[in-house]
C-alpha cells in the first residue's frame, strides 16, 4: 500500500460490512438457486469473472445499479430488488475508517466495520474504559504512555477513539452493554483530575437508554479477560473479538462465539447492577476528591453532566 498522503479515502481496500456479507451471500444464493454459473452471469452481463466472484465473496463493492441488473437476470420479485438495493446503499456508507488505514491494523480496522454495523454489543474491559466511553482527555493520557511512536499515528489513533463514539447517537444508535473490572476505576490515567472526569463522565453516559455500564467488584475475584462481542441488527452472524497487547483476533466461530457469550454471561451474574455500579462509581470520584483536597490539588467541582457528542 503507498503511504502518498494524496490518496483518497475511497480508493482504499474495501473492507465488508455485515449488510455487505449478507447482500453477497443472498445474491450468491440466487445465482446458483436459477442455475446459473459465475460465467453464465459473466456472460450475460458483460462483466468480468472476477468481478462476480469478489462480490459473492465479499471483497469488493457490489452497487445498487449492479444490484438491479443481477436481479433482472435473477428474475427477483419488485419489493425484493428495492430491500437488495437498499442493502447495497447501506452497505457503501460511510466507511469512514478507511481513511486511517495506513495508521491501523487490518484486524482493526475490520473491527471497526463490524462496530460500525453492529446493533449490539458487548465490552469486557480490565484495564481501561472501554472505547466508546472515553475522554478526550483519558485517550490522551493513554497515548502519552508506553513506547515513543510515529506523532501521525497517535494523532490518527486519538481521531479514531474519538470518531467511533458518533456510534452512541443518531436515529440507530448502537446498544453497549460495558462490563468493566473494578481495577478500571483505580488507573488513573493522566491523573486523579483525568481520572474524575472520565468517571463522572461515565456516570453521564450510563443514564442513556443504550448504555449499560457494571462494574465487576475485588469482591467477587474472577478471571476477566478482555473482550468485544457485536451483534447484527438482522440475519448477520455475531463475531469476538480478544484484545491482546500484540493484536485484536477475531473469529465468527459458532463454538467460540458461545464461548465467549457464556463467559460475558459468568461475569454479568456476579457484575454490580447499574444502580451499584453508578453509586461505587461515584464513590471513587469522592476518593479523587479527597487525595486531591489533601495534595492541594483538589479539582473543581462536578458541572453540568458532559455528554458524548463530538
């Protein structure tokens, strides 16, 4: 991949959605339910071979104009080709990640696709606050430790933190259900005041009706792992992902992915409820209060609840 800062967003590799993956394996279902061969379709279309099966297959866009004439030669009913072409439409909006692609791993970057399409989902967090619930000022604090990078990619890994949170709002805003280790709450990051402010900011946060925020207590030792489970809105299948520090894997796994659901389920019976969690959350601001009152540091008092849109 050249790294030209010229080069456009929309030129870059295209990576599939659910409603992507799920319009190519109906479209695929339909060719072969008519009889059809990918030459045949090849054949009768006009198009390339390789341009039928990198759609089928999810690797490349497949646009409502291509929709409609795969669905003439298919013979698809009216109100089925308007659902396809929608799909289509939806599936082509704004990939907005692809624009930091020279910044982000693959796996990452196919990550943010999913979260992007996701209707659900579910973080399992031990160290940090998970991403979609972060400061400006927390990313910060996290990007300032650990080894010495390139200033473009901490500037571009501060931007896409950032982006993502837009999933929280909107007409269809995605449903986060964080389960977080206590131990979060006591990293301060940036410091104590850094600290305040991303819990209270939390605290903001969990009043919405799409996010559910519980805290696991040292109360109930468990082994915690960190995790993301998303959910399609529609037939699409669920993937996880397991973060680690040399990468994010993903798997669409059947036996995996209900691994990984029982284990968020193991955490959520022993997990505080919201009201639990929003009152030990508040706790610990009043601790930050104190350390910083005895320091005399002490930092201001709380304001108007800070809310997620950037």
């Amino acid at each position: 991949m050249s790294d030209s800062p010229g080069r456009e967003w929309w030129k870059l590799p295209f990576t599939a959605s659910w409603t992507q993956k799920a319009l190519a394996d109906e479209l695929s279902r339909l060719r072969k339910e008519r009889g059809h061969s990918v030459r045949d379709v090849a054949e009768r279309t006009g198009w390339s071979i390789a341009k039928i099966s990198r759609g089928e297959n999810g690797v490349s866009k497949i646009s409502p104009l291509d929709v409609r004439r795969l669905a003439e030669l298919y013979e698809v009913a009216g109100a089925d080709v308007d659902r396809l072409c929608e799909m289509a439409r939806d599936s082509v909006a704004d990939a907005w990640w692809r624009r930091y692609e020279r910044w982000l791993n693959p796996t990452f970057l196919e990550f943010l696709a999913y979260e992007a399409d996701a209707a659900r989902a579910w973080s399992v967090q031990t160290m940090f606050v998970p991403g979609l619930l972060q400061t400006s000022d927390y990313v910060k604090a996290i990007l300032s430790i650990g080894p010495v990078r390139d200033p473009d990619r901490n500037d571009a890994d501060y931007e896409v933190r950032l982006r993502r949170q837009r999933r929280l709002e909107g007409p269809d805003p995605i449903e986060l259900n964080a389960l977080i280790a206590e131990s979060v709450l006591h990293w301060q990051f940036g410091g104590g005041e850094v600290m305040r402010g991303q819990l209270t900011h939390l605290c903001a946060l969990a009043e919405r009706p799409n996010v559910n925020v519980r805290v696991i207590p040292f109360a109930h030792p468990v082994p915690i792992y960190p995790v993301d489970l998303f959910e399609s809105g529609g037939e699409g299948p669920a993937v996880v992902f397991s973060e680690t520090q040399w990468g994010t894997p993903f798997t669409e796994d059947p036996i995996e992915l209900r691994q990984a659901r029982r284990e968020i389920h193991r955490l959520e019976e022993v997990a505080l409820s919201e009201q639990g969690t929003i009152e030990m959350i508040e706790r610990r601001v009043r601790e930050l209060d104190r350390c910083a009152s005895t320091s005399g540091t002490r930092p201001p008092p709380p304001t108007a609840a800070p809310t997620a849109s950037k």
